[in-house]
C-alpha cells in the first residue's frame, strides 16, 4: 500500500503550481468572507479551469512524448493536490477547529485505481475518508466540502466514510473492500490514522488469507473474461477490462501485493517471480496499454475503454503508427496490441506458476475431466519420454538442455502434453521461447518434427495446444506462414478476431464437426464420416491454412491465390502427396466460393448448380469443401454462423450433389422435398392434415428446401393468425440475441415494388438491413422476413420501432404516404464511418439461363437497399429475386432481374448504364436517371 510513482514529479511539479492556486483559494475565501456558497462556487469554478489547463498540457505532452504511464502519474499529481487544496481549504477557511479534540481528525485517502498512482484523463476518484472510533460532525462536514466541490467540477467520485474498525471488519467480509484498501495512498490529513488501518490490514486480514484472496482474484478475472469475450484476440478489445488488458496487470499486481507483501513492482525481481526481462516487458506492457488508454479517454472525451473500429486509426495516428506496403498503419498498431496482449498472458502465467508451487493455488491440467478420474503424483517421468518429467500435472524439462540436446523436443513436447492430457509448466514455456532460435530449416525439414505436428493437429484438444504453441511463437517459427499472421488483425466488422487465432478456432470446430452431436454441424459431421480416411488429414491441415495468406490481401494477388501457394511449398514437407498436396491447395483457394454462391444466388436456378458443380467438379472435393466452410463461418465469431446459413449450404449441397453423379435428378430433389414436408408434418401436428397439405401446396419447392423447420413452423402460425385477422399486411417481430438483430416477418399480397417499399420503410425509420430472406407464395402472397440492427437493448422499445415501420409500408401501399418523400424528410447523422470500400458492380449471364444477375457490393450505410431497389426500377428492371447480406461493414446485394419483357438484358450500352447508375448509388449519389 501507500505506494506512488514519483519519477517526472518535478517536471509534474513545475506545470501545476500547487503554492499559486492555494494562494488563490486563500484570496477567494478572504473576499467571500461569511458567504459560504459564493466561496465554494468560486473555488469549484477556480479549481476547474486549472485542472482543465493541466489535462491540456498533459494531453500536449502525451502527443509529443506518447509515453501513456507518465500521463497517468501527471494526471494523478495534479488530482492529488487539487483534493490536498480542497481539504486545507474546508479545514482552515470552512470548518476551522482552533483546538482539534481527539475526535476532529481524519485521513483523506486514495483507493481503487486512484490509489495505484496512475489515472486516465476520463477515470473515477476513489476516496476513503477515516475517521476516528469517536466522531464529531465535523469529519463528515469536511468530507462534505471536498466531495461537493470535487461534484462541482464534473468529476466523477466514489468515496466511503469509516472508522478503522470498520474498515477491518468490511475487509474481512467483502473481497472488493479489501482489494480496494489493499491500494490504498494516504493523501492528506492524519497519517497516524492511516498508518494503523495499514498496521491492522496487515496483521487482521492479510495473514493467512492469501490462498483464499489468489482464489477470489482469479476467479473474478476468468468472469471478467467470459462476460467480455473469452480471446484476448476481440479485434474491438478493451483496454482495460478485456483479457491481456490492464486489468489483467492489476490483478497480478494485487495478488504480487497480497502475497509477497511488495509495494512496487519492481520488488517481483527481488522475490524472484519475474526475472529481469520479464519485469522489463511487465513495464513494456503497461507502458503501452497506458498510452493507448489515455489516448483514448483524451480523444474520444469521455471514459471509452473500448477500442472500437472508429476509434483504432485516430489512436494509431496519434501513437506514430505508419502505413508499410501491405500493412495499414491501423494494422500495424492493433498487431502490437494483439502481441501486448499476449505477453500480459504469459507473465499471468509465470505468477501463477509461482503461486502454485507456494500453495496458493491449485495446479491446472489440460483437461478436467480426464483429471478427475486419476490422481497424480508430485513428479513422475512422461510416459515415452526421459527428457520431460511431469510436476503437479504439467509438463516440465527434466534437465535445462533438452531442447538443445534434441530441437525436435521443441515440437515433442506439445504433442506430450496432449497425448498425456498435462497442462503446461510455464517454466518449460519459458525454456521454449528462449530456445525459438534453434527453430531453423533442419528442423522444419525434420521427418519426425513435422510428424509430431502433424499429430497435434489431428488429435484431441488440438485447439488448445495449437494455441499453446502460437503463444509461445513455436507454431510461428515452425510454420513461417502462420508467423507472418500471428496477431494480424483484418480491418474490418465481419472478422471479429485475428488471423492467428481465426485459425486456430477454426481446427477448434472441426474437431467438434468430427466428435458430432451438435445439431448446427448436422450437415457437416454426417459428412465427415463419410469422406476417405485419407483426406482426414487434408482437411485439418487446409482447415489451419485456409487464411494463412491474409497478408496478401490489398495486394494484386488474391489471399486464397496466395494461400495455395503456400499449401504447395508446405504439404509435401508435413508428408503429404502430391495428389492430396493439390486437394489441400484446391481447397484453400475455393474455401471462399461455397458460402458465397449459397447466401448470395438463386438456388433453385438450375444454372447456379451447374456452374457450382464444374467448380467442385467431385462429391467428394465439395464434402470437404462443405465441412471447411462450416468450420471457417463458425470460426468468424458469435452470431456469424446461424440456422439459415446451415440450410443454405445443406440446400447446395444437396441440389449439386445429383449433378455430380450423373445429371440432374429430379428424383432426388423429388425425395429431398418429401422429406422436407414428411419432417414438416411430424413437427407441426397442431393443425388438421387436410390444412396442412393445403399449407404445405403454398409454397414453391424453394421454401421447403432452404428454410430451417423452426422458422418454418413460425411461418405456418404467422399466416394463419394474420389470415384469419383479416389483415391485408401483418408483420411478425422476434430477436436474435446472438446475432444482435430484430427480425422483422412481413406478410402481404405480392407487388412489384414491396421489397424497394419494406427497405424504404427501414431506411425512414433508421433501421440498417443486414440480410433479407424473400419468398412468394403459390396464391401471390409475400413472406418476407428482414433482419435490422437493433438500435435498443430493450425488446419493447424495438417492437414499437418494428410496429411503426410495418404502419409506414400499409399506409405506402394504400396510398396514404409517398415513400420517396418521408425518406428524403429524414435526416440521417450518422458518425463518419472509418472503413473505405470501393464500390463494385458486376452483371453477368452466365449465373443464370432465364434473368441477368446484378451484384453488387460496397461501405454499407442505412437505407442502401432502399435506394438501390429504387434505382434498379427507375432503370425499367424487373427484379425477380434478390439475395441481401452484410458482411460487416460490407453489403453484398444480388439481385435476379428481367426487362419490362421478362429477357435478359444482353445489350452491352444498357449494361453499362446500369453499372454506371447503380456505381453511383454505392458511392452515395442517389441521382438515377431512367433508362430509355
């Protein structure tokens, strides 16, 4: 406790002139002599403007020495004196006491992140005022006076009055209190007092408690964890509570001060937790994640803790960051975040480590479960192994030279450590990464070495070793590739975690697509029993691969161009053929194409199937290709992967599969429907047979194939109710928690214009269109169900929204209101988007034998299918189906369409105005003109 940083104080010293503004207050109390108020009001306002002038030059400095921690010790200071001023000024000039009783004492103390030494530029105060056993009211009156001063000038402060004892007695029973007085700063007042609460803290709660308070600590952080996002890898991380942030240093800290007593942290070194470099990178670390967050606080005016995308390039600007050919200075910026990240995690490890060896913790295994059924003794050899012991059930080198005794150990011991379910040492991780230089092309070429990888790639909890290996830079070294992405972050909304760790997610879920059981992976583990044993291996291996050449992307070569090449040079080295090298390449490259055809082409085109098939040309290349694309969707982040996009790909899957085995049966498309109504039917059971075959006749082929059957079965109520309302357009509302959207179920008589009317209503009520599932009913009628970003977190507020949109597109259709004006009313003042998007169009013949295919793709932005649909009629186009999906901050609209005649649109001067027309709209120029 009572520990502050006092380097650069006379530098902070000479900018705040704490002898000037007492003076000042001084000045202030003689003028408003017997006018309390004025006095307080004029002080608040004195006190203001000079903490306002100290955060500018604080901010000034911080711009030009970008050193983050010596910002927060200023920032620190001058709150420190400020509260030092206030307390003279309530003690000598507001509640002056000539002869002070017993009673009429008091400590002023920080606690909390106040108490550390170090405050962001937006941060709370925390205050403890103690007070002595027998009080008088003027402990609280002067209590009081600073707390309504410090209110006065904006700041926001928690603060607590106790006595001593209390303060013991709510230590003891309360893990934040104690955690909070553990760190606290005797600022002003009574030393005395504050000496015995840090006497009696130590003696009454400390002693004796540190394996229960080391429990309580990490438990709350892997809380803080799972509430924010297991990975430390969230490309929007927080930089304070987020995993790898500065909360994760707190917590070592607290635990260091809890256990070894230290009251700095440079005393780790003495105590012999961390050795010098890593206290070094302990300071690095800190350093840095301070620099950003008060960076953060100051740009962004208020205490965003959040690095979200609009916030990264100022931030990266503003750090230094520059931009490198195939680099954007914001990548760069979050790269060095990401391995900050990672090297807060290891130095969590090597405490924890330390802990366990002293009790205070207990001893973790790869795998609990497998834990629980066998208990371990203290140290043993590994199993096949005399150069790993295994120590409390991690593995450990039994000698210092292992590694360089035998470089292949460097790979062996992962593969160990899986194989014997053992959590790792962090000594031996230690080891590991000081050993990375014996990494060299002998060992890559290694036959054993890449056995072994191979190994840890397809066995049990591959995931989790991989992950291992990457934080310790093995699996970068080992693979010079995947070194190239390790902490890569891709500029963008879609992706919501790095390269490195999008990889290793992905192995992740094909290995719970392998184990089965899990009703999204259906599709994907029936086919994964099914392809040759052989290919087992080439799927996990493209599956790790399939982005590994990320970094090519705003280069001339296409990533997944790259990617294969990168499987060529590789494969035969992990022992791969040259056939199942090729596969591997094939896979990487095309890992793109069957989500893309899925969610944006008409699968009930005959063509789109064809073409699909001369792609994957095998049943065999398209299950695998099938499997990948389920891990890679998965693998994106929450909410990313969903029912419908898994009956997307099954719908593909199984209109190609005929084509592949000997021309397009519809026989088997015959069985597949049957199905589709025979699960339909057993599923819905609450209506009479005769209404659900007259249900069922309603929809096109289309709909049974490629919606999921609980959406199905919300359909079926849906209709009947609305019909048997007698309502010419009713709209269904639900919410999708996990993706974050409201889904909005439109049923109304078919018309040529709805789709351009629903997204206009949107457009007007500000609502932004993620996806769009459109169908037309055998009798004429739309079921449309529209996704919208939701705009409340309550469901109430959203089902009003979602009312008064479905009101806006009845009375556009009855004529009561003209769209094109009630959007044109509303102003949209949406914040500058950070993301730049080159607009594209394409159209083509090709996808289809009967309509010519508009796709579209570009920044997305609130109302943008409205005015594109609007646009695309302007030109005399007839849509006749469209296929709506965001990707992020990217839209990729693809629309079928017809001349007025229903033909193609084949002349080369009207294709082009129709790129001209609809580039426009993607830019943000709303002007089209009719074709002629």
């Amino acid at each position: 406790m009572d520990s502050v940083t006092t380097e650069h104080k006379q530098e902070v010293d000479d900018r705040f002139d704490t002898a000037r503004i007492t003076a000042a207050v001084d000045a202030l109390a003689e003028k408003h002599q017997g006018r309390e108020d004025a006095f307080r009001t004029a002080m608040a306002q004195l006190l203001k403007a000079e903490l306002i002038a100290a955060r500018a030059a604080a901010q000034a400095i911080l711009l030009k020495d970008r050193h983050g921690r010596r910002c927060a010790e200023r920032l620190c200071h001058v709150q420190d004196e400020i509260i030092r001023i206030l307390y003279s000024a309530a003690t000598r000039h507001l509640y002056r006491s000539p002869i002070p009783s017993g009673a009429e004492r008091m400590a002023v103390v920080a606690t909390g992140g106040y108490g550390r030494g170090l405050m962001a530029p937006e941060s709370d105060i925390d205050l403890l005022f103690i007070l002595p056993y027998k009080q008088t009211a003027w402990g609280e009156q002067v209590a009081e006076a600073i707390l309504y001063c410090l209110w006065d000038m904006g700041l926001k402060v928690g603060h607590a009055t106790r006595s001593v004892d209390e303060s013991i007695r709510q230590a003891r029973g309360d893990m934040t209190i104690r955690t909070a007085i553990l760190e606290t700063r005797f600022l002003t007042g009574d030393q005395p007092l504050y000496d015995e609460l840090v006497e009696r803290f130590d003696k009454e709660v400390v002693q004796g408690t540190a394996s229960e308070f080391v429990t309580a600590k990490l438990a709350e952080r892997e809380e803080r964890h799972r509430r924010g996002g297991q990975s430390r890898y969230l490309v929007e991380p927080n930089v304070k509570d987020g995993k790898g942030a500065l909360r994760d240093l707190h917590t070592l800290f607290w635990i260091a001060k809890y256990v070894y007593r230290v009251r700095d942290t440079d005393e780790l070194v003495e105590r012999g937790v961390f050795d010098a470099q890593e206290y070094r990178t302990f300071r690095r670390c800190a350093d840095f994640l301070w620099s950003v967050r008060c960076n953060l606080h100051f740009y962004s005016g208020r205490a965003e803790e959040r690095l979200s995308f609009d916030l990264q390039r100022e931030i990266a600007v503003r750090l230094g960051y520059t931009s490198h050919p195939g680099m954007q200075d914001v990548e760069r910026f979050m790269k060095h975040y990401f391995l900050v990240a990672k090297e807060v995690g290891n130095l969590t490890a090597i405490l924890c480590a330390k802990l366990e060896d002293q009790q205070a913790k207990p001893a973790p295994v790869l795998s609990r479960m497998m834990a629980r059924l066998r208990p371990t003794p203290a140290k043993r050899r590994v199993p096949d192994s005399d150069d790993f012991i295994v120590d409390n059930n991690r593995i450990n080198v039994a000698a210092p030279d292992v590694f360089k005794h035998d470089p292949v150990n460097l790979i062996r011991i992962f593969r160990l450590a899986q194989k014997n379910n053992l959590a790792f040492h962090p000594d031996a991780m230690r080891d590991v990464t000081r050993s990375l230089g014996l990494i060299n092309a002998q060992l890559r070429e290694n036959p054993e070495a890449n056995r072994l990888f191979m190994e840890i790639l397809t066995s049990d909890n591959a995931e989790i070793v991989l992950r291992r290996m990457n934080e310790t830079g093995v699996l970068g070294h080992f693979i010079r590739a995947f070194g190239k992405i390790v902490s890569m972050m891709q500029f963008n909304m879609y992706h919501h975690y790095t390269v490195d760790e999008h990889l290793i997610r992905c192995v992740g879920f094909l290995q719970d697509i392998e184990r089965g059981g899990i009703e999204e992976f259906a599709v994907a583990s029936d086919l994964m029993r099914k392809i040759r044993p052989e290919h087992r291996s080439v799927i996990y291996i493209a599956t790790l691969l399939h982005d590994v050449a990320t970094r090519a992307k705003g280069r001339p070569e296409d990533h997944s161009i790259a990617g294969a090449k990168v499987a060529r040079r590789l494969c035969p080295r992990l022992g791969f053929s040259p056939a199942d090298t090729e596969l591997v390449a094939w896979l990487i490259e095309e890992h793109l194409t069957m989500s893309t055809v899925a969610q944006s082409r008409d699968l009930s085109d005959r063509k789109t199937i064809e073409n699909f098939a001369a792609v994957v040309q095998s049943v065999e290349q398209m299950k695998l290709l099938t499997i990948l694309t389920t891990a890679d969707i998965r693998g994106v982040g929450p909410g990313v992967w969903n029912g419908w996009k898994a009956q997307l790909l099954r719908s593909l899957y199984y209109e190609t599969e005929p084509v592949l085995t000997g021309g397009f049966s519809e026989v088997d498309r015959g069985k597949r429907l049957t199905a589709a109504y025979a699960e339909f039917r057993n599923a819905f059971a609450e209506w009479p047979a005769d209404e659900l075959d007259a249900y069922i006749a309603r929809h096109y082929p289309a709909y049974w194939l490629k919606v999921e059957l609980p959406r199905k079965i919300r359909h079926a109520r849906f209709v009947r109710s609305s019909e048997q309302a007698g309502h010419k357009l009713a709209i269904n509302v639900g919410f999708d928690e996990v993706r974050g959207v409201t889904e909005l179920t439109i049923f109304a008589a078919d018309h040529p214009w709805l789709l351009s009317i629903i997204a206009g209503a949107c457009a007007s009520a500000g609502a932004n269109i993620v996806d769009a599932q459109i169908y037309t009913t055998t009798d004429g009628r739309a079921l449309d169900t529209i996704s919208i970003s939701r705009e409340y977190d309550r469901d109430e507020d959203e089902g009003r929204r979602a009312t008064r949109i479905g009101e806006m597109i009845e009375d556009v259709l009855e004529g009561k209101l003209r769209l094109p004006e009630v959007v044109a009313r509303r102003t949209v003042r949406s914040k500058a988007r950070p993301f730049v998007i080159e607009p594209e169009v394409t159209i083509n013949n090709q996808w289809s034998d009967r309509y010519t295919v508009i796709e579209v793709s570009g920044l997305d932005r609130p109302g943008l299918l409205y005015e594109l649909t609007t646009a695309i009629s302007k030109l005399n186009l007839n849509i006749a189906s469209a296929h709506v999906a965001t990707f992020g901050e990217r839209a990729r609209d693809v629309f079928y369409v017809t001349d007025l005649l229903g033909a193609q649109i084949n002349a080369p001067t009207r294709q082009s105005a129709i790129k001209s027309a609809l580039t426009h709209v993607m830019a943000g120029d709303k002007a089209v003109q009719p074709a002629a």
